[in-house]
C-alpha cells in the first residue's frame, strides 16, 4: 500500500522539499518531470499548483497534499486538515493576500471600492471579504502580473505578498489585509479513516513539525567546572532542563541543552562569563516534543 501524496510546485517548491530532507526523507525531482522520486517505497509524491491540491485532495486522486490554508478555503475544499506547518517561501512565517491600490487613488478603505474593478486569483475569497463589510464590485480572475494591472486594467487588486517588495516597485499601497494564509497538510476524508493511511500519515506529520520546529532552534553543549554549575544553568533558558553529565574529570561535568536560535547571540557571551568552557553551538533536523 502507498500514500499518495502531492507537493506543492512553484515557490514553495524548494521550501517544502527541504523540510522534508530535514524530516529525513530525500526528494529528488528534475525540472521536466512531475513524478518525484522519493526514497520511500510507501509513498508517492507527485508535484502539482498549490491551487489544485486542495480538489485533487477532495477528490481522492491524492491521499493527502501540501497547500496553502487560502487555497482550501477558495475551492471551499471539503478535507481534512491533519497539521498547520507554518513556513513559506521566504521564511518561517504566514503569507498575506493584501488588498491594494495606486499610490495615488482615492481609495481609503475597502468601502471606498463600490462599483469598482477588482483584479485577484483568489475570487471567492475576495467575493467573500466584500460581502463583510458589504460592497458590490466587480471581481475579475487576473492570470497573472497582477501588480501591473492597476490603475488602467483594474481600481484594484487582492494579491498574495510576504515582503511587499513587488507591491512597493509597481507603486502600489496596502488597504487592508484580506486574508493571512499558513501551509496546511491536509488529507481526503476517505483516505484519513484508512487505519494503514491514517498512521503513515501521522507519523510523517511527527516529522515534519518536528522538522520545522528545529528550524528556529540550535544545541549548545559545553564543559563546566563544579564551582560555576549553578551560574552557568540559570544563564540557559531550556526547553526542559539542560542535560547534566559527569565528566571523567574531577569537579568537571558537561551541559547540553536547545535554546531557541535568535537567542543564542547573546547567550553564549554570558554562559563564557557564567565560566562554560568549549562551547559548541550545532544544528538541528528535528525537535520533537
């Protein structure tokens, strides 16, 4: 039996190819073909649009999919969403569908756009968002370049946006925020009550966050004098506690723990002060809590 499962193509790609390296499994996928080979005889991967994930899922082509949580809700796909993995293309962080005008419009706010030309991919979600607060305009599919669009080809646009870069190059501000999206594992109903599937499926789920979670963290391990034990132990922030092990040599133990990334900078100054001795800050793959 397999799990077949789809992976996202496009920017998310190398994202999520590299969470699963970490997780432990090898992808490997040529630029021509859609069938990657991955180094697990129970699973088959096939690399797809985020945007079609979510009804192939539905549809039980695929057991489960890689897409993003703005996808399901614009298929209005009925699955089931097994784990958040919140990553993207440029980071460890949600992505944001923006709405957004000229510089120079008149457009204040999102009431400002009645009877208004409204350019966007994710149509549903934008027909939605307007309902809200209950403005009738024009919503349009846009095939793409949809910075460009504004001012002669729409009033506006909802586009997709993790740095703003491309919005702040086509001379385009920010309105309002439609929707904050985060990748969703997300399986078909059918396949979710296979007991085989079902298990293959959480396992893997274990991976992957454990995976990502590594991503923000590092070890450090370190040799400390009995006399400078305790100043050394309050300096670190751990997870649980820090690991503490004898040392062959007297008075002497060692110290590992897992400190969150962005701290490490400036604890490790400290812990030198504190008197650790041969400290060594390595990498993770995976953290599993």
């Amino acid at each position: 039996m397999k799990l077949r499962i789809g992976l996202p193509k496009g920017s998310l790609q190398s994202a999520t190819l590299k969470m699963f390296k970490k997780a432990g499994y090898d992808i490997l996928a040529s630029e021509r073909s859609y069938l990657p080979v991955i180094d697990d005889e129970e699973l088959e991967a096939i690399l797809i649009r985020a945007q079609e994930i979510p009804r192939y899922v539905e549809d039980g082509v695929l057991d489960v999919g890689l897409t993003g949580e703005d996808w399901i809700r614009e298929r209005r796909a009925k699955v089931v969403e097994v784990a958040e993995l919140v990553y993207a293309k440029q980071g460890l962080k949600a992505v944001k569908w923006v709405l957004a005008v000229p510089n120079n419009s008149a457009v204040k706010s999102v009431v400002d756009l009645k009877g208004k030309r409204i350019a966007t991919e994710l149509v549903n979600v934008t027909k939605s968002y307007l309902r809200k607060y209950g403005v009738k305009a024009d919503v349009e599919f846009s095939w793409g370049a949809t910075e460009v669009k504004p001012p002669e080809l729409a009033d506006a646009i909802v586009e997709l946006t993790e740095t703003g870069e491309s919005l702040r190059a086509n001379n385009l501000r920010v309105v309002d925020i439609v929707l904050q999206s985060t990748t969703r594992l997300i399986a078909n109903r059918k396949a979710y009550q296979n007991k085989w599937k079902r298990r293959k499926l959480n396992n893997l789920t274990l991976l992957l966050k454990g995976a990502l979670l590594a991503e923000e963290k590092v070890g450090l391990k370190m040799n400390v004098a009995e006399k400078n034990l305790r100043r050394v132990i309050s300096v670190l922030p751990a997870m649980r506690t820090p690991t503490i092990s004898k040392l062959s040599e007297k008075d002497w133990w060692a110290v590992e723990t897992v400190i969150d990334e962005s701290t490490a900078r400036d604890i490790i100054p400290k812990l030198k002060e504190a008197g650790g001795e041969g400290i060594i800050e390595y990498g993770l793959n995976k953290v599993i809590l």
